[in-house]
C-alpha cells in the first residue's frame, strides 16, 4: 500500500507535466474567435391580407399574401468564454456568447405596421389543449382580449428588439403551470431575441486528426449524429475547417440555425484580397440531410424533431419548444407543397444560397454568408368553431422572416494568411505590412510535431497550469494521507501477527500464567 501511494505520487507529477506539455498554442486557439466583421440582416415578411387569410366564409385555400420588408441590421459580436481543457482527451471546452447591437433602429421601417403569426399564443393555446378539458373555455377571455392566430399591428421594432405584450398569458402560466412554457413566463415575448439562446456550450476535439471538429452542443453528443445514417462528415462550427481542401472535399458546419450538421460542396474558384480561394456551397439537398435524423409523428410532440415535406427542418426540440420550422429563404429547393397557402415568395440563387470562401492550405473561412429562413408552424386548433367568430384557417407554414449572417476575416489575418502562403511556397509577392503587435490570430491545426510549450504569457495556459497545480497538490495531500493510514495499518497488523505468533508458539507460559491468576482468584 505504502509503495502503491509513493507511485502514485510519481505518476501523478509525470502525468501532469505531460499533459501539460500536450498543451500548446495551436490548442488553445480555440478558445477565441476568429477576429472579424459579423453583422445580421432580417427580412421580415408581412402579411398583407390578415382578413382574407382568417375569413371563414372565404372557399379554402386561404392564401396568405406576404411582402419582404427589410433589411434591419445587426451588429453582432461572438466571444467564447470559461475555456477549459479536459484532461483526459484534450477536448477544450467553452460557452459561447453572442452580442447583437441594431444599426437600423431610425430605419423608417422599424416602426411600420405589420401582421405576423402569434407565435406566443399559438403555443400557450396548443398546451392548453393538451393539459386542460375544455381548453376553449379556459382560452376565451385571452380571445376576447385580442389573442388568435395573428399578431396584427406589431412592429419590427416589437418582433426584433423591444417585445410585444404577453401578461396575461406570463400570469395564467406561473398561477397554474409554472414549471411549463418557461420561455413564456415573461411580460413581454421578442421572437427574434428569443433564437438560439446564448451562452451556448460547446465541447471541441484539439487532436491532431480532428482539430476543432465538435464533439457536443449543449451536451448534445454530435457523434450520434455522423453515425446514424445522415451521410455528413463530422463538422466544425463554420468559423475554419481542415487544411489541404480540394474541389472533392465533402465539408461539414454545425448550423445553428437548423440545430443540425450541414454539408457543403464546391462550386468554384475564386479569389479573396488578393487570397486563392474555394466557394463551397449548400447542396440542392442541405435540408434534407440535416433533417434526416427526424421523427414521423401525426401530432405535436414536444421532444421529438419531425418530419416535413423536403426543404424544411423542425428546429422546435432546440428552441425552447415553440413552434419553429427552419428553411432556405423563399422556401429555396423547397417541395412545392409550401408555397400552395403563400404568395410573394421568389427564391433565387444569387440572392438566398449560403456560401463559404475558404482558403484551402490553412482552411481559413475568408468570408461567409448563412441564408436561413424562419417559419411558424400555424397549426389549426381543434375547436376553432368555439373559439372564434368567423374565423378559420388551414394548418400552414407560415414565413416569418429570413435572416443572412455575414462574417469578413479581420484585414491584419489576411495579411498573416499572405505571409503564410509566401513562407510556404517560396514565393514573395507585395503586401502591405501591418503594424499590428498583436499575437498570430489564424486558428490552425495543430501539428503532430509540435512539442514546445505554450508561451506562459498565454493567459488561458496559466490558468490551466494553475487548475493543473492545484489538483496536484490536492491528490499529493491525499496520497501523504493514505501513506499515514497505511503506515498505522501496517504496524497495528505487525502488533497483532506478533501478539498471536507468541499466543501460538508458547502455550504453556500462557497456561501458567492463567493457573497462577486462577489460583490467587481462589485463595482470596
């Protein structure tokens, strides 16, 4: 036992100073961004005639008729925060956070009337009839202060930034249900603030083989993914992807807006400052695949991710339970079959397709483009006869707006990726040194070779190396621990073997012993 503590104290400073020397710059780039420009643009679609698409007495279908409003325009910013190295497979992990400033809120159009889908109630009114009998009883007072299928009225500022009312739906939820519908216990609902809600935990690979491919999102293990069926290679978060690309390169990105992994295939060659470069694209069947993992169900069900019609993914299982249904914008390489209840949808290449310009020897993301559309699922509620007057709908995939998020590498990383390129190659060509003191800002796989430590400077490294020294020290204060108790145990088995050794080996001092007490017991 003394021997086994004394070796695990060894083995513990050796394993540590290992792991540590596994640790290197080129790992730990991770933890950061790539420095860039992100900006979000939404398109908002409006519906034009809410009374015709309500209005009972109209023969069905009720077409919707929809209009694009837009762009309003997002500053967004992207940090990864509490970065922490597994020890025992190097996996880093880390939340990531997301700010979004609006730089067109004196847009004119920020404030204009429109009618949406009522996203708030059409989830409150469908668990309502599943929790409660005569759900249209409990639902009538909400209908006769304006709630049903159609937001009307609200603004782009409401849908956007600042909220729309939903008191009454916040008080009814917390009196009776207040463990349900949490995302709706709030005065005020923002369907867009509400998307994909920050910080997000991710767990990444930092080997060699599989450099910054993720492993888990919110815990959600990617793995199961690439092994169902779903014909994807394992996927990085978009922001870089494996060096030495080529036209027959299969790529893959975990899409937050579809809550899934999506393919991408080459399209052509390009050039990015000066940059050779490779445009990858979605596949015709993107949406497809990244709904393959889906679930054919005849109702709503909370937990599963169903199944549509080609060209769209439910993404309610990844956002708080309501109604969502991602596609392409203007229902791109869609089935037919989504337009039949809309009208004012145009898609078109050039304008809703997702791109990547990628570097190909680092695998540097230049620039991107994700183009990736909003729905609600309208659902008819069962008895709508009760409910309302004179209303009555189709169930329906109803638009509700179309966003592009846009990322341009940072200048000073064009500038390392051009040196890089020339160092590589041979070749010098002029670029524009720039004055930066910044440290090297490209995320690269890291090499098989590499074996020098990461500078100390590294603030991330020190942290590590101090979490490092700590559980050594803890495991070392429990091993001078064990190495007591285990010294105490041997001497008291020593004490105890001689006891019974001299028991055993002299019977008869002890039998005279015990004659001569008995002897005195008698006598007194």
């Amino acid at each position: 036992l003394i021997i086994s503590a004394a070796a695990g104290i060894g083995k513990q400073y050796s394993e540590s100073d290992d792991f540590l020397r596994n640790i290197n710059e080129e790992r730990l780039a991770l933890c950061d961004v790539l420095p860039g420009e992100r900006s979000v643009h939404l398109y908002i679609f409006n519906l034009t005639n809410p009374a015709d698409f309500l209005n009972k007495t109209n023969p069905f279908p009720h077409i919707g008729s929809f209009e694009e409003i837009g762009p309003f325009s997002f500053k967004e910013t992207r940090s990864r925060e509490n970065c922490r190295v597994s020890m025992d497979d190097l996996y880093i992990n880390f939340d990531e956070v997301r700010q979004l400033s609006a730089e067109s809120s004196s847009n004119e159009n920020f404030d204009a009337p429109l009618s949406t889908a009522n996203i708030a109630f059409s989830r409150f009114g469908a668990f309502i009839h599943e929790e409660e009998n005569n759900a249209f009883l409990k639902l009538e007072d909400f209908v006769k202060n304006g709630e049903g299928y159609l937001r009307q009225n609200i603004s782009p500022r409401a849908l956007l930034t600042d909220g729309y009312n939903i008191s009454q739906i916040n008080t009814y939820l917390r009196e009776k249900f207040p463990n349900n519908l949490t995302v709706l216990q709030h005065d005020t609902f923002t369907p867009f603030m509400e998307l994909s809600t920050y910080p997000r935990k991710f767990t990444v690979r930092s080997d060699p083989e599989t450099f910054g491919q993720i492993h888990s999102v919110e815990e959600e293990n990617l793995d199961e993914h690439y092994s169902n069926g779903c014909n994807v290679a394992p996927a990085t978060d978009g922001s870089f992807f494996p060096g030495n690309i080529t036209k027959d390169t299969i790529l893959s990105f975990y899409s937050e807006d579809l809550c899934s992994v999506v393919p991408l295939v080459f399209q052509e060659v390009t050039t990015y400052k000066s940059i050779p470069a490779l445009k990858f694209v979605l596949p015709e069947n993107a949406l497809h695949i990244a709904a393959c993992d889906c679930k054919y169900s005849s109702g709503y069900s909370n937990n599963v991710k169903t199944c549509f019609p080609v060209g769209a993914v439910d993404v309610k299982t990844c956002q708080q339970n309501l109604p969502y249904i991602a596609s392409l914008p203007h229902f791109l390489n869609a089935d037919l079959i989504y337009r039949q209840n809309v009208s004012g949808m145009s898609a078109n290449n050039a304008l809703h397709q997702s791109y990547f310009i990628i570097e190909p020897v680092t695998g540097s993301v230049l620039e991107s483009s994700l183009k990736f559309q909003l729905n609600v699922n309208l659902v008819k509620f069962e008895d709508e006869s009760l409910m309302f007057t004179g209303v009555a709908i189709e169930d329906t995939v109803f638009p509700l707006f179309w966003t592009e998020k846009k990322f341009s590498v940072a200048a000073e990383t064009v500038q390392e990726i051009l040196r890089y390129l020339e160092e590589i190659s041979g070749t010098t060509t002029t670029t524009e040194r720039t004055s930066s003191t910044a440290a090297p800002t490209t995320t690269r796989r890291v090499d098989d070779t590499t074996t020098s430590p990461t500078p100390i400077s590294n603030p991330a490294f020190e942290a590590l190396k101090h979490q490092m020294n700590d559980l050594t020290w803890n495991i070392n204060k429990f091993s001078v621990l064990l190495t007591f108790i285990g010294l105490i145990f041997v001497m008291s088995s020593g004490a105890s073997i001689y006891f019974l050794l001299a028991l055993r080996n002299k019977p008869d001092n002890w039998t005279r012993v015990f004659k001569v007490q008995t002897t005195t017991c008698n006598k007194s």
